[in-house]
C-alpha cells in the first residue's frame, strides 16, 4: 500500500508521467534502440519489449512474452523487428506459396520463441528428481542402519537380562494386570502357576 | 373543480378498497431472473466462424478469439479452422495461422481419428493459401531445444 501511494504520487508529478509515457508500451514498439532508462518503478519490465510489436492480448493483458499451450497467443511479438524481418514481413504480404520453408520458420521464430511440442517436449528432469530422492532414501537408511548397529547398544543394559524380565513379570502377576482376558487370566493364583 | 376532483379520487379509492374486498388479490409469483440460455455447439462456431469472416478484424482479436479457442475445452470445427486461417491470411500473419493449427493439432490428439478429419476438410484451404501444415514445417516434433530459465543461473 506504501509504495503503491509513492508510486502514485511520483506518477502525479507531470514531468514524471511525460517521461513515462514517452517510454511507455506503445511509443516502445517503434523504437529501434531501447532509451536509457527513467529512473521510475515501471521502467525494467517496459523496457525488456522495446523493439517489438506488441499484437495482442496475450496472458492477462500485459505486454509480456510467455510460451503456454493454454494460452498460445502471447501479447508480443519474441524477437524484434530487425530489417532482415521486417523484409520478411513485406514479402509475407505476398503469396505464402512463394515463401520458402526457412522464411516460413524464420516468420515463425520471429513471432513466437518455441513451437508449442517443444513446450510440451519431456525435459527428462524426472531422471535428475528420481535419482536425487534416491540418493536422500539411501542416507536415511543407511543412517538408520548405522544407529542401530554402532550408536545404540542393549548388550549392557542390565534390565534387558532375563532376572530383570523375569522380576518384571511376577510384579506385573501381583499386580493382577488384565485379570479378564489378559496376562493375569492365565495365572492361576491357588496353585502358583500358569493355567494349563 | 378542486371538489370534485377529490370526490372523484375518493370515489376510486372507495372503489378500490370494495373491489378488493370482493375479489382477494391473488399473488402472482412471478420471478424475475435472468433467463439463461445454453449456447448449442452449434451456436457457439457460427459465433466464431463469423468472428473470424469479420473484414475487420485485426491482429489483437483475432489473437484473443485464437485464445479463448485455445482455453475451450473443444477442438475447433473445420469451419471455424479455415475461417481463422483466412483471418491470418487477411492479417498477412503466418506464423499465426501456424501456430493456430499447432494448437488444434495438440488439442486433437486425445482421438487419432479427429486430426486426419480436420486435415482432410481443410487441406483445400491450405492449398489456397499457400500454408503448410505443422508436420510439413516439422513442429511436430520439438525441433530446438530451450534451456529451463530456472536451470541457467
């Protein structure tokens, strides 16, 4: 909100819009050679189009190059308009049967940066991303591996011998732990021993 | 005349109120709600087949009707293809009418059989304007390869 009210302000000078609107999208299109930058906030986005048509409406409006199969159409042209295809774009008026295979994909590269397969094309990223999250699967198991064999040891803790288990059971029969189904069910309190 | 005038106007309220009284005003339910009509299929490519005959159409509408065909979930009729095509040749833009066909070749290859149809209706056409198909310029296949912009740097 800040910035929007400086940006607002700074446009509500006159001399400030003046030059705005002298770099602004549509005196960038015929503009051969991009202007040195005004210094102002919405310049270095303006200022990447200079050169080029701007031919329609594209993604939402802004003048901006973007290759989706969605929206194919974008709002610029992709390449500016260099003598070499601005002669192009004259013969382009004529017959296209008379338009060679290189003219016809030069046209088309000059409009539009990939062809809409090439969008779609499979960038065997998976490969990268499968081997990545391998790699990540085998430290943790390895360390899981590696903890338990080499940090943790039950070999020296004294309640894990069979006394202390042992003890433990005849504290949980006096306890009469689970009387109804469970241990203490099987215990037969009368003779001191387990229910056959 | 002033009396009269408000005998007159008592007398019709007076009428009012007995008339009603007699006759109990009925509701009519009446709503009053847009009236939404389904476009048929039908409907909606003759929209953009004579959007496209337009004689005055230009680059910028003839590009949004291009993406509001794109963001359909529909493939183009033929007429409506070959009407788009004679916009580009109108507009001398080729590599529109190109990569409008790279777009209803994409969206047509959910069924094998609706692309040789649609090259099939409109291969007269193409012939009468001198455009290839993608196959012929290749761009059936990714021809350059980009690097990622979020790889490069």
């Amino acid at each position: 909100m800040y910035s929007r009210a400086i940006v607002r302000s700074f446009l509500a000078r006159p001399s400030a819009y003046n030059k705005l609107a002298a770099n602004s999208s549509t005196a960038a299109v015929f503009q051969a050679e991009p202007k040195a930058p005004v210094q102002g906030v919405m310049q270095v986005r303006e200022d990447k189009i200079v050169g080029r048509d701007i031919v329609g409406y594209g993604l939402n409006g802004e003048p901006q190059y973007f290759d989706s199969i969605t929206f194919p159409f974008p709002s610029v042209r992709f390449m500016k308009n260099t003598p070499e295809i601005v002669a192009l774009r004259v013969k382009e008026k004529g017959d296209w049967k008379k338009l060679s295979i290189e003219e016809k994909k030069k046209l088309y590269r000059a409009s539009f940066c990939q062809t809409l397969v090439e969008v779609d094309a499979p960038t065997g990223e998976w490969k990268a991303i499968f081997g990545w999250v391998m790699v990540w699967i085998s430290i943790a198991v390895f360390s899981f591996v590696g903890v338990r064999k080499f940090l943790t040891s039950t070999a020296d803790d004294p309640t894990l011998s069979l006394e202390y288990r042992q003890a433990q059971l005849k504290r949980m029969i006096d306890l009469r732990v689970d009387p109804i189904d469970g241990l203490s069910s099987n215990w037969d309190y009368e003779k001191n021993t387990w229910k056959s | 005349m002033f009396p009269s005038v408000v005998r007159a106007l008592s007398r019709g309220v007076v009428a009012v109120g007995r008339q009603s009284a007699m006759k109990p005003i009925t509701a009519v339910s009446a709503r009053f709600m847009s009236e939404h009509k389904e476009e048929t299929d039908e409907e909606f490519y003759s929209r953009y087949e004579s959007f496209f005959n337009r004689s005055d159409i230009d680059g910028w509408e003839a590009r949004k009707a291009m993406n509001d065909l794109a963001g359909q979930d529909a493939i183009a009729e033929p007429k409506v293809i070959i009407a788009a095509l004679k916009a580009c040749r109108r507009l001398n833009d080729y590599a529109l009418a190109i990569r409008f066909l790279e777009n209803v070749r994409i969206k047509s290859e959910i069924d094998k059989s609706i692309y040789p149809y649609i090259l099939q209706e409109i291969s007269p056409c193409l012939q009468e304007l001198g455009i290839d198909t993608p196959e012929a310029l290749g761009y059936d296949k990714p021809e350059l390869a980009l690097d990622d912009v979020d790889h490069i740097y």
